[in-house]
C-alpha cells in the first residue's frame, strides 16, 4: 500500500505537467482557429465598410483588408506562443531573428511587398483601369500585398507579381478622357493619294464616335517597300477607343475597294540574269546527266 503511495505522489508532477501541457495545446489551437476566423471576418468587414464610402479610393479597400487580417494573425500568432510560456520579450527577439532570415530567403517576394506598396502610394494604376503591365494587358480589379490581379478580355483573371507592374512599363489607357486613334493604311504605288486621302476622310467624317475636335488628319506616313503607307489620324472618347478603331479598320476596307483603290500585300520580284533554258532543255539535260552515271 506504502508502495501505491509512493508511486502515485512521484507520478502525480508528471501527471499535472501532461494536463497543463494538453491544456495548453487545447487553448493554442483554439487560438489558432479563432485568429484565423477573426481575421477572415475582419478583413471582409473592413472591406465592406470601405466599399459602402462613396468618396473612398477602392483601389485601397483590397490592402487595408489584408494589412487588418495579417495583424490579427500576427496577434494571433504571438497569444499562441504565450500559451506555451515564451515572454513577450523574447518573442520579438524571435521574430526579429526570423523576419531577418526569412528576409534574406524571400527576397524576391518582399520586393513583391515593396512594390505593392510604391503602387498604392504612387498610383500609376487604379483599380478597374484597362493597362498594359508585366507583359498583360487586362483591367485592374485588385492590387493586393504580393500580386496584381487584372481581368483580361477574355474574361480571364491573372495574377502578376507587382515587382513585374512596378517594375516595368506601365500603360494605362484611363488616363485621360480622349483617345487618339492611329490607323496605317497601305495603298499602291500606281494609286492616287489625294483620291485615296479623300475616301478616308469621308469614312472618318461618317463616324459618329469621331470627335470634330481636334479635327481628324491624314497623312503620307512612309514609303514602305510595297505600298504607300498613309496613317488616319482621329479623336474618340476614351470609352469608344478599341470599338471604333476595329470599326474604322473595316469601314475603310470596304471604301478603298469600292473606289478601286487597292490595298497591296507584300510580293517578290525575281530577275534571272542571262537566257532561260526551256522545258525541252532542261529534259535533254537532265537524260544527259543520268546516261552519264
């Protein structure tokens, strides 16, 4: 009995250290799960909160809300490891130690964070602008902490690291509220230019989307190596771009071949110097060369 005793007091601090250490865990995990759930919801909330102010910038609503969730995570995370008895102290001496490493080790994606952040100080993108920018063209629906994500004309999403948008050039076609719309038509070198000007200026004058000011141009761009290359030169608004510069490429098409105009394609001329054996010659030659063998 004095044995059973004995054995129980010296197994009874292991005991109590296996509940404080389950106990402990139980609680991180809770955190864990419940910092991971605040975070979702606070993000969403921030967010929606943003989106509901009429003045408010939208293309800083998706950044706001992921720095608030990040925060609650890193509260999050910083709870968790208290549970287990780290000080406060040397949880910042930690994570001071381990944003250095990881630091070094994620270069490339911190400068993905860098950019993130210039992009939303600078502003040369906005979101739901259509921009040409790390090698995509789409419109912008989100700038976030490490990518941008642009909604292409095929109703495709892509993601592209901001490091490539901040990094490269940038073309936003939001910029302003006209657009000047450059068509290059080539004609033949027989043709009459001041016919052909005259036919592209009364395609020009029937669009409506075109402005009258400032006034269209056409010009003799260049002499290209099989056709004379002229440029239409016109003013739409900046939501009419892409519509009436597809719709002016056809309308002058069909006006250049109804007044006969013809609209060249590249060809090759090939001059054979001395005389040109014929059929015959070349069937007598080629009976000579296999009697020969």
């Amino acid at each position: 009995m004095d044995q059973l005793v004995q054995a129980e007091a010296a197994a009874s601090p292991y005991l109590a250290t296996g509940i404080d250490m389950a106990l402990n865990l139980g609680t991180a995990i809770l955190l864990l799960i419940a910092g991971l759930l605040v975070g979702r919801y606070a993000r969403r909330l921030v967010e929606n909160r943003l989106y509901a102010l009429p003045n408010f910038d939208r293309t800083l609503v998706p950044f706001l809300g992921s720095l608030v969730r990040y925060a609650i995570l890193a509260l999050t995370l910083i709870l968790v490891l208290s549970e287990f008895g780290v000080q406060t102290a040397s949880i910042i001496a930690v994570i001071g130690a381990a944003g250095l490493a990881i630091g070094l080790a994620l270069q490339g994606t911190l400068s993905n964070v860098a950019s993130g952040i210039m992009l939303l100080v600078l502003r040369p993108i906005q979101v739901g602008h259509y921009v040409e920018a790390g090698g995509t063209s789409g419109t912008v629906e989100e700038i976030g902490l490490f990518m941008t994500a642009l909604k292409t004309p095929q109703n495709i999403r892509r993601y592209v690291p901001n490091s490539d948008v901040f990094g490269g050039t940038i073309t936003t076609y939001n910029a302003y509220e006209t657009m000047r719309v450059d068509l290059e038509i080539g004609i033949a070198y027989d043709a009459d230019i001041t016919a052909a000007k005259a036919v592209v200026a009364q395609v020009l004058a029937g669009e409506q989307r075109v402005l009258a000011e400032p006034k269209p141009m056409i010009i003799t761009k260049s002499l290209g190596d099989s056709a004379v290359v002229l440029e239409a030169r016109s003013w739409v608004n900046q939501p009419d771009y892409f519509a009436t510069r597809f719709d002016l490429t056809t309308a002058v098409k069909y006006a250049l071949d109804d007044a006969g105009i013809s609209i060249p394609f590249p060809h090759r001329q090939i001059v054979i110097s001395g005389p040109v054996p014929t059929i015959s010659a070349r069937a007598s030659a080629s009976r000579a060369k296999k009697s020969d063998g």
